[in-house]
C-alpha cells in the first residue's frame, strides 16, 4: 500500500524482536461495544436515548483533528480541503484483528455500514466514500447534518476504540453556508458530548490562545468536573520560539481529570507530498525526545501515547457503565414486550381469528363488568371511576337534588286560596277541601319526572365513557372491529335505555293515579288544621295585620248583615225619638221622589279573590303543610326506586346480556376479513417493533455473557495511580502493558463496585498524579 507495515506493538512500544505481549486491556470490552454499534445501528432511530460509550472528537477547523484520527488508525482516509470537511458525525469503530500467521494478502479494510458487506482495501476509496454520502445527504453547499456515517476498520495496526468524529467549529459561514453554521454545528457536537456515557477527545491547537480553546470551552459545558475529558494539544512543533506547553499538559491551567497529551501533526506540505504517517509518527518521536522540555514529558507526549491512553481510558469506562447499560436495554425490552402484544402476529386462517374475536370479546365483557363492580385492575387514586361514579350520580346528584325541591316553591298563597275557592264553588270551606289539594300535590309529583330521565342520561353517559375505556390490547390493532364494537354497544346502551325510562314515568304516573291519604306517614287533615292554627297564631303574634288583611267586624257575621244599608237608606238614624218627630210632608215628599237607578261595575274577565280571612289563612297554611306532607313521602319513593329502576334496565341488563349481543351481532365467519382489518401503519410497527425486539434480545444476550465472563475481572483488579499518566494500573504491570487475569470473583462480589468507591477511583486526576 505504499506505506510501513505498523502493529498495535508500535503503538505500545514494544519490542518487535520479543514476544509479543499479552492482549491489553481494550481487547476485552471494547469489541463488545463495537460489535454492540453493529447491532443497534439498524434502530438507531428507536434508541437514541440510549448512549453506547465512545470518544467524541471535537475542536475548531484547522485544529489538527482530522490527523489526530488518522495517525490513530495509520492511514490517509479523511476527506481534507481549506473549508468545512467534516459535514457529517463520523462513527469511526476500530477493531484490533492481530494478522494471522498463514495469512497472505492485505489484513485491513474498512466497511461502511450503509455499505454492509463490502470491503474498502484502499483507504483513498474509503475518502471518497465518505465524501460521497455526505453529498448524497447534505448536498454540496457545505452544509451539516446530524445523520451519522459509520465507518468500521479492521487492522493490526490499532487499538480497539470507538470514536465519533464531529463537525469543525467555525465562527463565520464561507460561500454558501447556512448563516446559523456555527449554532447548527454547536447543538450537534453538544447532543454527542452531553451524554454521560462519552468521552470527550478535546483538540486544541498549540499556535493559538489555549486559555481560549472552543474545543476545551464546550467540553467544560458539558463535562463541568472534567472528569470524562481528555485534552489533546496539536501542532507542538510550530508553536513560537521560546514558547511551550508544558503547563497545559501537567493541566496547571486548566485542570481535567483525564489530562492532557500533546501530539505532532503532518504539515500541510507533508500531506502533499504523501509522507507516510509512519514517517510522521518517527518524527513526533525524535521531535519530543530532542526537545528540552518535552523530553521530560514523555508520558504526555505523542500519538502512541494518546491511543494508549483512549484505550485504556475507554475501556474502564466500558466497564463502569456496562451494568447500568444492561440495566437500560432491560427496562426498555419490556415497552418492547408491550408493544408487541399490542400489535400480536398476523392471523390467516377464520379459525385463528374465530378465537381471537371470541377471546377480545370476552374480555371486553370481563373489563366492563369489573369497572361497574369496582374490581378493575386499574384504580385510580387520583377521581372516582367506573361504577364509583355511578353511585355518585345517585346519591350526590339524584337523591340530593331532590331533597333541595321545596313542592311550595313555585305556589304563592293566592295560588292556593284560588285553587281552593274554585274546588268550593257556591258553597264556603268549612275544611281543608281534597280536591285542590290532589290537584295540587299532583302539579308536584309531576316536576319529578324530568329529573328521573335526567339521570336515566348521566348515567347512560357513564356507561359510554367506560365501555371506551375497556378497549383491549388486541383492539388497537383493528380500528373497524373497535368501530363496530362502540356501535353494537352504543344501540345496546340505547336500547336499554327506552325500558328505564318508561319505568321512570310509570312510577310517576302510579303516584299522581292514586293519592293515598291513608298513608301512615301522611299528615292528614285534622292535624294540618290544628297545626295551621298554631302557626297563624303564633305568625299574628310576631306580625300585625298587612294592609291588605282586613280585620274582621266585631259582631262577627251578623254585624255584616247591614252591609249595603247605608248606601240605599242614607245615614241610620240617632233615635226612634227623632224618627218620629219627623214632619209627615217630609215622608211625603221623600215617597214622591222618583229613585235613583243603582249600577253594578262589570266583573274584570280574570277574577281573584279580594278578602282573605282568618279562615282563609287557616286553610292556606294547612294545605302547604299538607303538600309538603305528600310530596315528601313520594319523593322518597322515587328517590328509592329510579336508581332501581336504572340499574336493573340499564347497568345490570348490560353486564348481564352484552356478551351475547356481541356475539350476535358481530361472531359471524362473513365478517371476520372485515373486521380484522389492520391499518398499514399497524403492520409497519409490528415489523419494526419485531426487529427492535430480537435487536435488544441479540445485545442483551451478548452483555449477558460478557457479564459472567469479563466484568467480574474489574471488581478485583486492585487499582493504583499510575504517577507518569494518571491512568489506573494493577500490581503486576505497568500501564504500558496493562494484561486480564482471570479471577474467579463472583458476580454478586463485582456488581457493588460499579457504585462504590473503586470505580470512582478509576480516573485518577491528572492533577493528583502531578502534585496539583
């Protein structure tokens, strides 16, 4: 290919000539998220609250990320030019695959997961490509996109890791670019750094004011501890004279847990006359061993060192997270599992759907009787529901009301004294008279019947909200059977309905048919009068006489019988004395005189009675008391027996027959394709959720086996501080050459470490490990 063959042991700076050292600690775990990217990738869109652990690559243009990348992997494959290169998140997975001996030919390649199956050899393809797709999505305008490209390359020359490769930073659009370039790519890069589950890869170069760096800016907005941050300094080499980074990489100035590393990066001039990143990578090394600062620095210094550390860094992130990721992939199988019994499996055969229809009806039925009964699975906490409700229409809407009615209300005494007077005709009342008073009470009886069928609606209305809320899993596949199951319901409602109601008015009717004044807890007629005449002597004593009472002649009856007297005879005479003295020629002359005609006024076409005596009083207080007596005992009746009436025609007929109306109206062979249509939508979801669902079932298995096997190792491995990096070592090897020891450590024994102390202590600071 044109370019030095170069082993994961040059990364590590081991010694070609001796045996090559055991895996390092990324060939574990990482693999697992990389071969966990390849799965979840076709849902990807369906997961995107799950975060796979990775590094996030992320600095300004022209920052020297691109070469950071591509020194990681060996190889030119990165689209360059002097705008914006990168349009697209990069998802770059690699893959250690160690050569085999037997094997001949090329051992690396890349392979596109738009493209699967095909395999890049040539890395100036894999350019090309990538440049491609992100035309093919983004157009040629320079524009950004979201919309990840996933690159996997396998090769003896890496490390395993994944890395994400975000779009420059830039400040101001070039060309055509949108005009909001700088916040498009701003709430990208924070969507990918945000998530706890990332490392965040911060490149600053070192010609430009690294107090200021975008890249280390945005990281501490989204990482505030710098606890999951690693800064990477580029261009070393050409930084003014005098001048160096020594402060920046033992993290003096800004401090980051992870630390920092400084690399050398290829020159313009070297990427244009094709020198190889071997060539590149051998003067980073004599660059910093030569250099009188640097030099002393080694830990923090080189490419080697950086895919060391990302290594080691992500692979201790790996293993912290892990648990809760499982945790994660089980808590959302479950809505997986949901959601597949909702849509269920397609149905071919009439049998098949025969049973189903039968099965959806039943438990429609089961569900509709147990929130009458208040047996439903489901209470609320929150309002009342299903029969509860029922209830509360009877006794706090019903019966209530009733009880608020006054039968007097909308009757005034004239009311009554002419109702009265009419049952009398020429005779007087001697007595409280029973035909006003039936006729009366039975104006009374008769408000009851609205609000019978009043309730009669409210709770036919209740049956309705509760028939809609029984809907099964399996009816939000068939929108036409759910159709014509409210309609076979709703007629059943009605229809039930009609029988309640006409109770309702049969009840009425049978009060109003018969007044029963035999009724033991009626007043009666005797007590009424006596206890109107207590009334209206105790309401005369508290009152005097209105000005339209008036009061009644001293001589009673018989003092009324000179009425009219005056008006014929003229004034009543002083004496019989006087009478007789009286001149015969003034009787004479009066008996000669023609008399006058008397004229009576017309009687007005509306006639009301005028006076209204004691008697008339009595007879009025009697007779409300009497209604009231009445009505009360009716009321009670009706306030008894309507929500009978209703429960036994309306809700229990419904528990009692709804099932076999379904299965009359709608368990027919002729309308099963019918109702068991399915809406497109329905099928299409079916379809994704299955995939999700052996998706999260492949990924949970494989977590599953990683789980007995390579994570219990983790809670064992006694951690130290490694002085020269400030990454965690074990007691037999260095951090150069970090090697798994089997441990036969329980998983009980391992999964406390994930929250305790030890994993914390798995990023040591960069300051701890310099004295800061």
């Amino acid at each position: 290919m044109g370019e030095e063959a170069r082993t994961a042991d040059d990364f590590l700076g081991a010694n070609p000539r001796t045996p090559a050292p055991p895996p390092t600690i990324g060939s574990s775990v990482i693999p697992i998220v990389n071969k966990l990217q390849d799965i979840l990738t076709p849902v990807r869109g369906q997961l995107a609250q799950i975060s796979l652990p990775q590094v996030a690559v992320v600095g300004s243009q022209s920052s020297g990320k691109s070469s950071v990348l591509e020194a990681l992997v060996g190889r030119d494959f990165l689209p360059r030019g002097c705008d914006i290169c990168t349009r697209r998140p990069l998802v770059l997975m690699l893959e250690n695959l160690p050569r085999r001996p037997d094997e001949d030919g090329v051992a690396e390649w890349g392979e596109f997961r738009h493209l699967p199956g095909k395999r890049f050899y040539d890395f100036s393809k894999i350019r090309q490509e990538i440049q491609a797709e992100t035309d093919r999505e983004v157009g040629y305008n320079k524009g950004v996109s979201d919309k990840e490209i996933r690159l996997k390359i396998s090769s003896p020359n890496v490390l395993n890791m994944v890395l994400v490769d975000l779009p420059g930073i830039t400040k101001v659009p070039v060309g055509d670019q949108p005009s909001d370039i700088e916040a498009r790519i701003r709430k990208m890069i924070m969507a990918h750094i945000r998530q706890e589950n990332c490392i965040i890869l911060a490149v600053s170069p070192a010609n430009s004011d690294l107090a200021t760096s975008d890249a280390l800016q945005m990281a501490r907005e989204a990482d505030p501890t710098g606890s999951r941050t690693i800064g990477v300094i580029t261009k070393l080499d050409i930084m003014d004279r005098g001048t160096d980074a020594r402060k920046f990489l033992l993290g003096n100035v800004i401090p980051l847990r992870l630390g920092y590393v400084g690399v050398v990066n290829r020159s313009q001039e070297d990427i244009n006359k094709n020198r190889s990143i071997a060539n590149a990578l051998t003067y980073e090394e004599r660059f910093f061993r030569d250099h009188p600062v640097y030099r002393g620095l080694l830990d923090h210094c080189g490419i080697p060192q950086l895919a060391r550390k990302l290594n080691q860094i992500l692979e201790h992130h790996i293993r912290t997270v892990l648990p809760d990721l499982k945790a994660e992939l089980n808590s959302f199988m479950v809505g997986v599992i949901k959601d597949l019994r909702t849509f269920g499996e397609a149905m071919e055969s009439r049998g098949e759907q025969g049973v189903i229809l039968l099965n959806i009806l039943t438990r429609y039925c089961e569900a509709f009787s147990a929130m009458v009964d208040g047996k439903s699975q489901e209470l609320s906490t929150k309002e009342l529901s299903g029969g509860a409700r029922i209830q509360y229409i009877f006794q706090s809407i019903f019966v209530k009301s009733l009880e608020e009615v006054d039968p007097c209300d909308d009757l005034n005494d004239d009311d009554i004294r002419t109702a009265i007077q009419n049952a009398t005709g020429l005779r007087n009342s001697l007595f409280v008279p029973e035909v006003p008073f039936e006729a009366l009470v039975r104006r009374q009886i008769a408000r009851l019947l609205d609000p019978g069928h009043q309730c009669v609606q409210f709770v036919y209305d209740e049956l309705m909200k509760m028939s809609r809320a029984c809907e099964t899993t399996e009816l939000q596949r068939f929108p036409l059977l759910r159709r014509r199951m409210d309609e076979v319901m709703g007629k059943f409602l009605r229809d039930g309905v009609i029988p309640a109601e006409r109770m309702i008015e049969n009840l009425i009717e049978m009060e109003m048919d018969y007044i029963n004044s035999a009724n033991p807890n009626f007043l009666g007629g005797t007590k009424a009068v006596e206890l109107a005449k207590q009334e209206f002597k105790s309401s005369q004593g508290s009152h005097p006489p209105s000005n339209n009472e008036r009061p009644v002649p001293s001589g009673g009856y018989n003092a009324t019988k000179n009425w009219g007297i005056k008006s014929i005879f003229g004034s009543r005479v002083s004496s019989g004395e006087s009478q007789a003295s009286r001149s015969l020629s003034e009787t004479v002359s009066f008996m000669e005189q023609k008399p006058s005609t008397i004229q009576l006024s017309e009687p007005p076409s509306t006639l009301r009675p005028l006076e209204v005596t004691e008697h008339d009083e009595v007879i009025i207080i009697a007779t409300k008391l009497l209604l009231r007596s009445y009505y009360d005992i009716v009321r009670k009746n009706i306030q008894d027996l309507v929500p009978k009436a209703i429960m036994h025609f309306l809700v229990n007929h419904t528990k009692r027959n709804l099932h076999s109306a379904f299965i009359k109206k709608l368990y027919r062979e002729n309308l099963f394709e019918e109702l068991f249509q399915e809406p497109d939508e329905v099928v299409v979801k079916r379809k994704q959720t299955h995939q999700l669902y052996d998706v999260l079932q492949n990924a949970i298995q494989i977590l599953e086996e990683v789980e007995s096997d390579v994570l219990p190792q983790s809670s064992n491995l006694r951690l130290g501080a490694d002085t020269t990096n400030g990454l965690p070592k074990t007691p037999e090897f260095s951090s150069s050459s970090l090697r798994l020891t089997n441990y036969s450590a329980s998983r009980s024994s391992y999964l406390p470490s994930f929250t305790g102390s030890s994993s914390r202590r798995l990023f040591h600071s960069e300051e701890h490990s310099n004295g800061l």
